[in-house]
C-alpha cells in the first residue's frame, strides 16, 4: 500500500524559481489582507499618521496661528497643506517598523519557508503602507475642512497633492527598508526614524516661511525636499502657481529612490 | 521493500561556517521515511543551524542535502511544498487571530479560499483551538501557542516535519500534549527531524538518534544501540553509613574498579563493564566491612550516554567528584 504512495525522486536539475502570475497576485492579496489585518488589529498604529497631526493642526493653529498670520485661518491656508503634504512620509516610516517586527518575530522565516516569492511579501507592505496613508489623508483633510480649511485649488488639485505626498513618501520606503533591516528592534525604528524626521520637519517651510529664518537655516530649509513638498501642496491646494516646486519634490523623488532602492533590495534578498 | 529503505532527508558534508565559527563542520545524516530522527546536542551544538538550512532558510558552504528528493540548493521552491516547520523560529503572527494564521498560511500555499478556510478549520478542531480560533494569538498560552505552530506548519500536508525544540519552556502537562500530537503525526506517516536537548524527548519520540556537538556528528544509530555502545550497567551503592561514601570509593579504586559518589544523592555509582565486577564490587566492599543498604543495576540513561559521547564529564573520577563538591 505505501508502495503506491511512494512516487520516485524528481529529474534534476529543475527550474523551480518561477512563480506564475496568478499565483502571485494571489500571495499578493493573502499577504495584504494580512498586513491590512494587522493595522485592525492593532488601531494604535494608526496614532502616529492620525493623531500627531491632528494635535499638530490644533496646536499650530490656534496657539501660535494668531502671531504667525494676520488671522487663524490665513495661517491654516499655509500650514495645513504642507502639514497634509507629510502624511505620505508616515507610511515610509511605518514599513521599516513592520519588516523589523516581521524579520524579529520570526514571521518572516515562515513566510521563507513557504513557496512564494520574497517580493509578495514586501510589495504587500507597501500596499498596505500605502493604504492606511490614504485613509490617513481622508481623515486629516476631513477634520481640516472642518475646522475651516478651503480646498481652493479644487479636487484635482488636492488628490495631485495626495499623489504627490504618496510618490515622495513611497520614496523613503527604500530608506525606511535599510533602517528596517539595519537596526535592532521596531523602537529604534521608530526612534531614528522621528530623529531624521523632526529637523527636516521643521526646518521646512511647513511650518513658517523661510524668509523669517536665519541665513544658515534658511540655507537648509531651502533645500530641504520637504520645503518643496510643502510649497508645492500648498500651491496646489491654495490654487496659486506651483513653480518649480512639483518637479523639484518629483526629482528628490527619483534621487532617493535610485539610490536608496538598489541597497535596500540588496539587502532584503540577501536577508531572504 | 525497498521503499522502506528511501530515505527522506540526506544531508552530505554540509559545512556552514560564520566567520571563525564553525556551526555545521561536515555534518551527515540521513532520516528514513516514515520514521523519526531525533537530533541531539546541547546548546550551540548546531541544531537549529541544520534545520535552518534544511529548510532553505540559511546556504550551506559546502555539502549537499536533499529532502523528499530535492536539492535544497537548486530546488527550494519544490522543497519548501514538502516540509513542515515548527521551531523556535518560524512563528506564527501574533496580531492575528489562530483562525487567519492558518488561513494566511494555506493560501500562500495555493489552497482555494474555500480549501484554505476548510484546512484552517480541520486543523483547529485537531489541535484544540476552534474555541480560541477568533482571538488574537498574542493572547495564547504557551501550549495553545506551540500547538498552533504544530497546525501552521501542517496546513499543506508536509511528507517531511522540522520540529526544532518543540517542548523548550513548556510545563510537563503541555509537553505531553505536543508529544501526543508528534506521535499522531508520524502514525500517519509523516517523517519527522526533532531536534532537541531533552533525552527524555528522544526517548519518547526518537526511532533513532544522531548526536551532534560543535558542528560535528558524534554517534548516531539506534537508542539501545546507542545505549550499548556506550556499554554496560551503572551499578548504585547506598550505603547504610553514607559518611563513608570517600572511603568505599577509595577501596574500589584499590580493587581496580573505578567508582563516584555523591554526597547529594548518597550514592556510590559503578560503571560496570562485564559481568563479573558486580560480585567484586560486594565482595571488596562486604570484606571491608562497609554496610550496603540497597543496591541496584540499570542502563545508562540517555543523559549519561549523551554527556559520556560528548565528553563532557561523563563519569567523572572521584577525585573530580570531590573537588565539585568542595
């Protein structure tokens, strides 16, 4: 009876590392819906893209609103926006926390166990990422246009500046990776991560305009890429001219990537 | 006959070095299908290191392997179908629920969503967890947690099972359950590598045993194959008078006959070698007039054939004895 269960060993060499398409998409979605699972699973992740903004908003308008502008809702026009235009880097930063978790917890050699492409599981990352960031923008627009911000440039203009927030965001996913695979725990992550992430925050335009800055910061903050996202979304959303600025973030875009991306697929593959 | 004789893994000089460290230094070992290897070795021995290459997780150096007849070099994608894996690694993700681990993990391996669904939940009716299948697995106890590992690393039906130190940390009662599920396993006809530091795992689980140390094999073969090469009896003395636990030692020394104590126990043991030093062992210590109040022959536990193959203070001199004590 086992004789017949016994089926006799495979011709070598074969070639096993192709996987079809639809099998792909197919690992594509289970490893999405799970990395969308976890997100539900866990809402306090969802604190670092909705919350910090949100108190961002409230504290920026109205605390310091009145000294930075004319009036409260001059200095929501410029703030908001550029504020807006950051979101997309939340999503970066939250695949480096989440491929360290996996790599940590000993999820990821599982998925290595299984037969299925190693890029599924990255690429279901980033959409997943991508995603919540997307939530993240109708929630933060949402509450501004409550509290009384004017989409003036129309919705074309505001779904261009979500794109374009979500291109430079999806950018530092590659930068996100390295950390991710570099450093020791999901804290540290996130630690270094708000250590890059505050001085190019605020030394930006988001926040006040440059030419209120001393000479040596506004030297930084002139080409500090998230000066041009703000500016750039700014215009979009207040429908005045966007100059050079969309090319400028589109250009910062395409550097960080062709840098960053190559170390980071390296070193994912050689993790893998 | 012969297909009893096929071999499900065979590995061949697989060398794996990381840096000055050798983790694997030409390890081989074949496990016959349908049966269990148990793999020893103490800590570091380079256990986990095998199975991680077995398992297409990390490349040898050198060497070759070969699991249900796949090159784990050249064909891990066919290999990865065939094996199963529960370790001290591999886990399951903790945020989701036991119910959507299995599932995740069926559809990755090309079940149909109705499949998947299906085999998740044959599984948790198998092991126990349908009434946990909703909760998070981050809320699991330790066995509940292994025995969920055990089911994820089943879904597609693996002819070959990787069980890496399946019971480390868990309480006797657990560990019973998990041995139970292992042997239900290999009923039905799964072979199975465990790998593990408990003798009393092997002995329970094991058709064979290969004992590896320092990246090296250092015996394999059968358990009461192992248990005779390592030979004889272990003959315990207690004595009425256990203050002259030194003394009886001393005298069997004078007789030839090599002996350790233990203060702790109050025991004085004998490795015997043939039939014949039972009697002089009595007959020295009865002639010079030592009181015995019990006596008692046994086969050297695993743990002894473990530590004497291994070298590690197996039967330790009394004089050795002695100063551990002091």
């Amino acid at each position: 009876m086992s004789a017949a269960t016994v089926t006799a060993a495979p011709a070598l060499p074969a070639d096993d590392t192709r996987i079809g398409l639809r099998a792909n998409l197919r690992h594509l979605g289970a490893l999405t819906r799970r990395n969308l699972m976890r997100i539900k699973a866990d809402p306090e992740s969802m604190l670092d893209a909705l919350l910090v903004p949100v108190i961002m908003i409230v504290l920026f308008v109205y605390v310091f609103g009145g000294a930075m502008a004319s009036n409260q809702h001059e200095y929501m026009q410029y703030m908001v926006p550029g504020l807006l235009g950051t979101t997309g880097l939340n999503l970066a930063m939250a695949l480096g926390t989440g491929l360290n978790t996996d790599f940590q917890t000993g999820v990821m050699d599982r998925f290595r166990t299984l037969p299925i492409g190693r890029s599924a599981v990255l690429l279901s990352k980033m959409i997943a990422e991508t995603l919540r960031a997307v939530v993240a923008f109708v929630v933060l627009i949402g509450f501004a246009m409550i509290l009384g911000l004017d989409i003036k440039g129309g919705p074309l203009n505001l779904l261009a500046a979500v794109g374009l927030s979500l291109v430079f965001g999806a950018s530092l996913m590659w930068v996100s990776m390295l950390l991710g695979m570099s450093l020791r725990s999901a804290q540290a992550v996130q630690g270094m991560s708000m250590l890059v992430m505050m001085p190019l925050q605020f030394g930006s335009s988001i926040f006040a305009n440059p030419s209120t800055m001393p000479g040596w910061l506004r030297a930084f903050t002139k080409h500090n890429p998230l000066s041009a996202l703000a500016d750039a979304c700014r215009a979009l959303i207040n429908g005045t001219p966007v100059g050079g600025s969309v090319v400028t973030v589109l250009v910062w875009a395409a550097g960080i990537t062709v840098v960053t991306a190559p170390l980071a697929v390296a070193r994912f593959r050689k993790r893998t | 006959m012969t297909e009893i004789l096929r071999n499900a893994v065979e590995v061949h000089g697989i060398v794996k070095h990381y840096g000055e460290t050798k983790a694997l230094d030409g390890v081989d070992l074949t496990v016959r299908e349908g049966t269990v290897l148990g793999l020893l070795g103490p800590n570091g021995a380079g256990k986990t290191t095998l199975v991680r290459v077995l398992s297409t997780l990390i490349k040898p150096d050198a060497g070759t392997a070969f699991v249900g007849g796949y090159d784990v070099l050249r064909q891990p994608k066919q290999l990865r179908r065939t094996i199963g894996l529960t370790g001290q690694y591999a886990s399951v993700d903790e945020l989701l629920s036991g119910y959507e681990n299995l599932y995740l993990i069926g559809r990755l391996l090309d079940l149909s969503s109705r499949e998947a669904k299906a085999r998740a939940a044959e599984l948790l009716e198998r092991f126990s967890l349908t009434e946990a299948a909703k909760r998070p697995a981050k809320g699991y106890s330790g066995g509940m947690r292994r025995r969920l590992d055990l089911a994820a690393s089943m879904i597609g039906r693996p002819k070959v099972l990787y069980l890496d130190e399946p019971t480390t940390g868990l309480d006797p009662r657990t560990r019973n359950e998990v041995w139970d599920e292992v042997q239900r396993m290999v009923g039905e006809g799964s072979t199975v590598l465990l790998t593990t530091q408990y003798m009393e795992e092997a002995e329970q689980l094991a058709d064979e045993l290969t004992v590896i140390d320092k990246g090296r094999v250092i015996a394999n073969g059968g358990i009461q194959e192992l248990k005779t090469q390592v030979g004889g009896q272990s003959l315990q003395v207690r004595p009425l008078r256990p203050e002259e636990l030194p003394e009886m030692a001393r005298c069997l020394h004078e007789a030839g006959i090599p002996a350790t104590f233990s203060e702790e126990s109050g025991l004085l043991s004998v490795h015997l070698t043939d039939e014949g030093q039972l009697t002089t062992v009595i007959g020295a210590l009865g002639t010079r007039g030592f009181g015995i109040a019990g006596i008692d022959t046994k086969l050297p536990s695993l743990d002894e054939v473990f530590l004497t193959i291994t070298g590690k203070s197996s039967v330790p001199a009394p004089s050795r004895e002695k100063e551990a004590v002091a």
